[in-house]
C-alpha cells in the first residue's frame, strides 16, 4: 500500500499541473518589454463578457469569476450595443524598463474604465470616456492613454469595462512611451497635412466664389468645412482643441456635421449638376433630401446620440448612393463636368461604405476603414476642384458662343430692320454689349489687345498698391520676325504670331493672369501677385515652350525664338502703366542685346 503513495501522488501532482495549465490558458497573457517591438497590439485571445443591465461591477467580477469569452478579432468590436463589455487581459513585462503607455485608439467611447488588478487585489483604477471633460484624462491626448508602471517580470491582469452609444471598438495597444511618442507625431503630420490641404482646397473655392458670385462654390466651401469638422469630431481633434469640457455637445457634434455633409452634398449636386435644367424631377428630390437633413439636424439637438447615429448612417449612404446615381444620368445625358464629379463621389463612397460597415461589425476595422473616409474625401475634393475648374472652362467657352450669336443676332436685325424697328433696337443693344468684349480681343490671335492691355495693367497698379502686392510684366518679342515676313510672306508671319499667342495662352497660370499682344509681333503678360523670381520662371518656362514648338506652313516648318524682359515691381505712387511697361522693355532690350532667345530683368535705381 504504501508503495502506490508516489504514483498517486505523481497523478495527484500532474493533474493539478494540468488543471492550472487549462487556467492559465484561458487568460490571454501578452508580453512587453521585448527590445524588437516598439508596440505590443492587443486583440485577439482577450477575453469578454457581456452585461447587457449594468449588473457587473468589478467587486462582483473578482469575487465571483463568470464565464468569460475568448475574442477572435485583431480589434474587438461589437458594432452598435447598449450594453456594459468587460474585457479581460493579463500582461507580463519581461524586459527592464517599467513604463509603458495602454493606449485605446477609439475618441468616441463614452465610458472607458481600467482596472488593473495584482493577486485578486486592485491596485489602480482609472475612469475615462468621452462623458468625461478631458481635463480628466490621465493623459491629455485626443486619444484615451493610460500610463502605467509595470515591474519586471510581474503579472498584471488588467479588466477594461468599455459602453458607447457609437458603434463599440476597443482597439488596445502597449506602447513604449518614446515610440508612442514617434508615431504620435507621424500620425499628427499625416492628420495636419491633411487638415492643411482640405483648408487650401477650401480657401481658393471661397476665393473663387468672391470673385464670381456663383453661389454652387459657396455651397462646396461649406461641404468641405462640413466634412473637415466631422472628421476632426469623429478623430477626437475638436474635443481637444476646441471644446474640451462640453461633453454632450461632443456627441451631437458628430452627427450635426455629418448631416451638414449631406445637406451641402446633395445642394451641390442640385447645382453643379443643374438638375432643374437637367430632370425637373432630380431637382425635386434633392429639394426633399435637403428638407429632411434640415429637420433632421432639428431634432439632433434634443435625440440621444445612439438613435440619432443608427437613423443618419442609412440616410448618409442613400444620400451617397442618390448623389452618385444622378452623377451617372448626367455624365449619361451628355453633361460634360459630370465625369470628374462621378469619379470624385465614387472614391468618398467607397471610404464612408468601408467606415460604416466596420461600425456595424460587418468587416474588421483596421487602419484602411479608419482612414477611408479622409482618403476619400481629400480626393474628392481634389477632382471636384478640377470640375469647378473645368466648369469655368466651359462657361468661357459659352461667352465666345455668345459672341457669335451676338453678331448672327447684328445682322438679322439688320436684315429687319424695316419690319420691326422698335425689336430691331432691343436686339442691337443686347448686341453692342457682346461687341464691347469683341472690341478688347485681338482678332488676329484671338487674345486681348493694347486697349484693353493699358486698362488692366492701371487697374492692376491700383490694386496691387493697396495690398501692397508685386505684379510682373513681361514683354515678348518674336527673334528675327522681320526676316520671317520677308523671306516667306506675310500669311506665315501671321501664322507664327498666332502660334506664340496660343502658347502664351496655354501657359497662364492663373485667371487673374492676363496675355494680350502688344504690337507687330510683341507681346505682353500681366501676372498679378507675383514678385521678380515668380515672374522670371514664367518666363523662362514660356521661351523653351516656344523654342520647343515646330511652327508649321507653307514653306515654313521651324520654330521661332522670342527674348523676353521681366520687370516686377510694388507700384507706388508715381507708377503708371506706361512707366511699367517702359522698364519691361528696358528688360527686352537687354535680351535683344544679349543674343536673342533669352530672359533679362531690369531693376529701378531703388530696387537696386
């Protein structure tokens, strides 16, 4: 008998070692410390439980153990729930330094609370959440980072009750505090370079407006501020920098500026799209969807955020999905802007699908549905600023076609005159009207003339004198033109200078920026806001584009050089177009002198 005392008490002793063994390996167990990684992602193998009443308390928790679930997401995430999770990790520090950072990088949860417990006592506890002010974080971050101190080789179990109203996502990781550190301000640039370009994108479509009046740029400006403001709500930025201890206006901020995205989006369909002119339908329906984001962000005001939030996100992809489809019908129909304006609303759609569908947990969220809607958006403002552009392209080329009509308009009431004077007179003032910007083009080459040349260049001096702005003016002159006309007519003398003003044309930069042919074969460009180096560029770039060009006619086929003079200056007083234009060409004559095919600047006694 007393010879089966030690294999029982082997089997005694293994089966208590499996027994732990099975404990252990219920606890998911995540080391730090290791010198090869700067961060530690905890995910998957964490442990949870659902509360669906509230009735859990870490009290209840320690002293009665319930049965947990293991997680098998990289990010645990439960989509839309009322209910309290619990999670439930342990993690050991198996290298030298004690402090790390437990960062969860999700702004939106609501309560956010971290037990950290040793031997079944608590030894720290931290409330956080965006119910919170955020003076009361541990650490004043858009993100919520708790700092801890973990011993070496000390066993930390951390319990982590997490509830929001918005979709619930708990991603953790362990930082190192330095790489935090790092990658903190690499996220930063990306999130500021961002920020900065949507900013410009919106600065220059305001300015636009400003200058045009029309009021679909106004609209785009408001879109994108719109979309700025969610965004930066959504990643925890304005409740750092902006409100920072209005918590309940921090959740309904979310969804008024999400439903200020579709209320301008679908305002900016309905004009830039010209949908009254297109389907008097199409127009109806977005005057319906911009009712209802206007009493829908009404009652954002009064509704709590987790009912607001599951009715809006339906709406924003029907709304999406209907700004999209008369895209198509108008690309479909013809209308030429409606190409980039599809493409531009494809890539924002894709991004909010991908961010939606990660909130109702129908794909795992990961860095590319987080930044899907900023990709999305940033491209999209891009494209549509090329649309409006394009768009002012082909209201230009509508004026030329009204030139047109206005002569077509001329002669017809010409041709009536004796039938009907009294219409014949209406039309030919409507007429004289469109002559009057006929009159400022030069009709060999289709750009403005000396007239108008002189008149801008003093409105230009005005201007520039009152914000205290440069402006450049180069003079160009075509290289040996005379021997051009002589040797091979006239008719290909007029085919090089219309070949150089189309260049000139092509090369402008801005629609401030003005080329009007100057005399004979000289030429001039106006270029406001821009100082001596700007304006040499230009030019430079100008003499090897026509250097490059193979002029073709009739027994000529070779390209023509041109010496440009540069002069810029901040007009004072005294200055007047004709000075101005004097010293620019002090500038080509210099060129001329020099050799030909080349730029030269001249400088004032007092800019020297």
């Amino acid at each position: 008998m007393s010879k089966c005392l030690p294999s029982n008490s082997v089997l005694l002793l293994l089966t208590t070692l499996f027994l732990l063994g099975l404990c252990s390996a219920s606890h998911a167990t995540f080391e730090v410390g290791t010198t090869s990684s700067s961060h530690t992602p905890i995910g998957q193998g964490i442990q949870y439980i659902e509360a669906p009443n509230a009735e859990q308390t870490i009290e209840s928790i320690l002293s009665n153990e319930p049965r947990w679930q293991t997680s098998t997401q990289q990010i645990f995430n439960r989509g839309y729930s009322n209910s309290d999770w619990w999670l439930k990790f342990d993690v050991i520090n198996i290298g030298s330094d004690s402090q790390f950072y437990l960062e969860f990088d999700y702004p939106v949860l609501d309560y956010l609370d971290v037990y950290l417990v040793a031997k079944n006592q608590i030894i720290e506890k931290h409330f956080m959440g965006d119910k919170l002010s955020f003076s009361e974080r541990p650490l004043k971050h858009r993100l919520f980072i708790l700092p801890l101190d973990l011993p070496s080789s000390q066993n930390i179990r951390v319990y982590v009750r997490a509830k929001s109203s918005s979709s619930l996502q708990v991603p953790i990781k362990l930082w190192r505090p330095e790489a935090h550190r790092q990658a903190d301000s690499a996220t930063n640039l990306v999130h500021g370079v961002y920020m900065g370009g949507i900013l410009v994108i919106a600065i220059y479509n305001l300015l636009v407006y400003l200058t045009l009046r029309d009021k679909v740029y106004l609209i785009y400006v408001s879109y994108i501020c719109s979309m700025l403001m969610f965004l930066a709500s959504l990643n925890g930025w304005s409740f750092q920098y902006l409100w920072p201890e209005s918590t309940s206006w921090n959740d309904t901020s979310t969804v008024i500026f999400l439903n200020g995205v579709l209320l301008f989006a679908v305002l900016f369909a309905k004009y830039f799209l010209k949908l009254s002119e297109l389907k008097n339908q199409l127009s109806l329906q977005a005057n319906v969807l911009s009712a209802i984001c206007l009493a829908a962000m009404l009652c954002y005001l009064w509704f709590p955020y987790n009912y607001s939030i599951v009715f809006l996100i339906p709406y924003a992809a029907f709304s999406c999905l209907w700004a999209l489809s008369v895209g198509v019908y108008a690309w479909y129909v013809g209308q030429k802007s409606a190409g980039l304006y599809v493409i531009s609303w494809t890539g924002l759609l894709v991004g909010g699908i991908l961010l939606a569908l990660s909130k109702f947990q129908i794909i795992p969220r990961n860095i590319i549905t987080d930044q899907s809607v900023q990709l999305g958006s940033l491209l999209e403002a891009m494209l549509l600023s090329f649309a409006l552009a394009q768009r002012i392209n082909h209201e230009r080329s509508g004026r030329i076609e009204a030139q047109e009509h206005a002569l077509a308009v001329q002669k017809q009431a010409n041709d009536e005159l004796e039938e009907n004077v009294a219409a014949r007179t209406k039309e030919l003032e409507i007429a004289n009207q469109r002559l009057k910007e006929l009159s400022d083009t030069d009709q060999l080459t289709g750009i403005k003339n000396r007239r108008y040349l002189d008149q801008y260049v003093d409105q230009e001096i005005i201007r520039a004198r009152r914000y205290q702005h440069p402006v450049s003016i180069l003079l160009i002159d075509i290289d040996h033109f005379k021997a051009v006309n002589d040797n091979f007519g006239h008719l290909v003398g007029d085919i090089c200078i219309q070949a150089v003003a189309t260049e000139l044309s092509t090369q402008l930069r801005f629609p401030t920026d003005l080329a009007a042919r100057y005399g004979g074969e000289e030429f001039c460009i106006v270029l406001p806001q821009t100082g001596l180096e700007g304006g040499i560029v230009v030019a430079e770039r100008i003499r090897k584009r026509i250097d490059q060009h193979v002029i073709e006619a009739e027994g000529f086929d070779q390209a023509v050089t041109v010496s440009i003079g540069v002069y810029s200056t901040i007009p004072e007083k005294t200055d007047t177009a004709k000075h101005l234009l004097e010293n620019a060409d002090n500038a080509l004559y210099s060129a001329k002198r020099n050799g030909r095919n080349r730029v030269e600047s001249y400088q004032t006694k007092h800019q020297q």
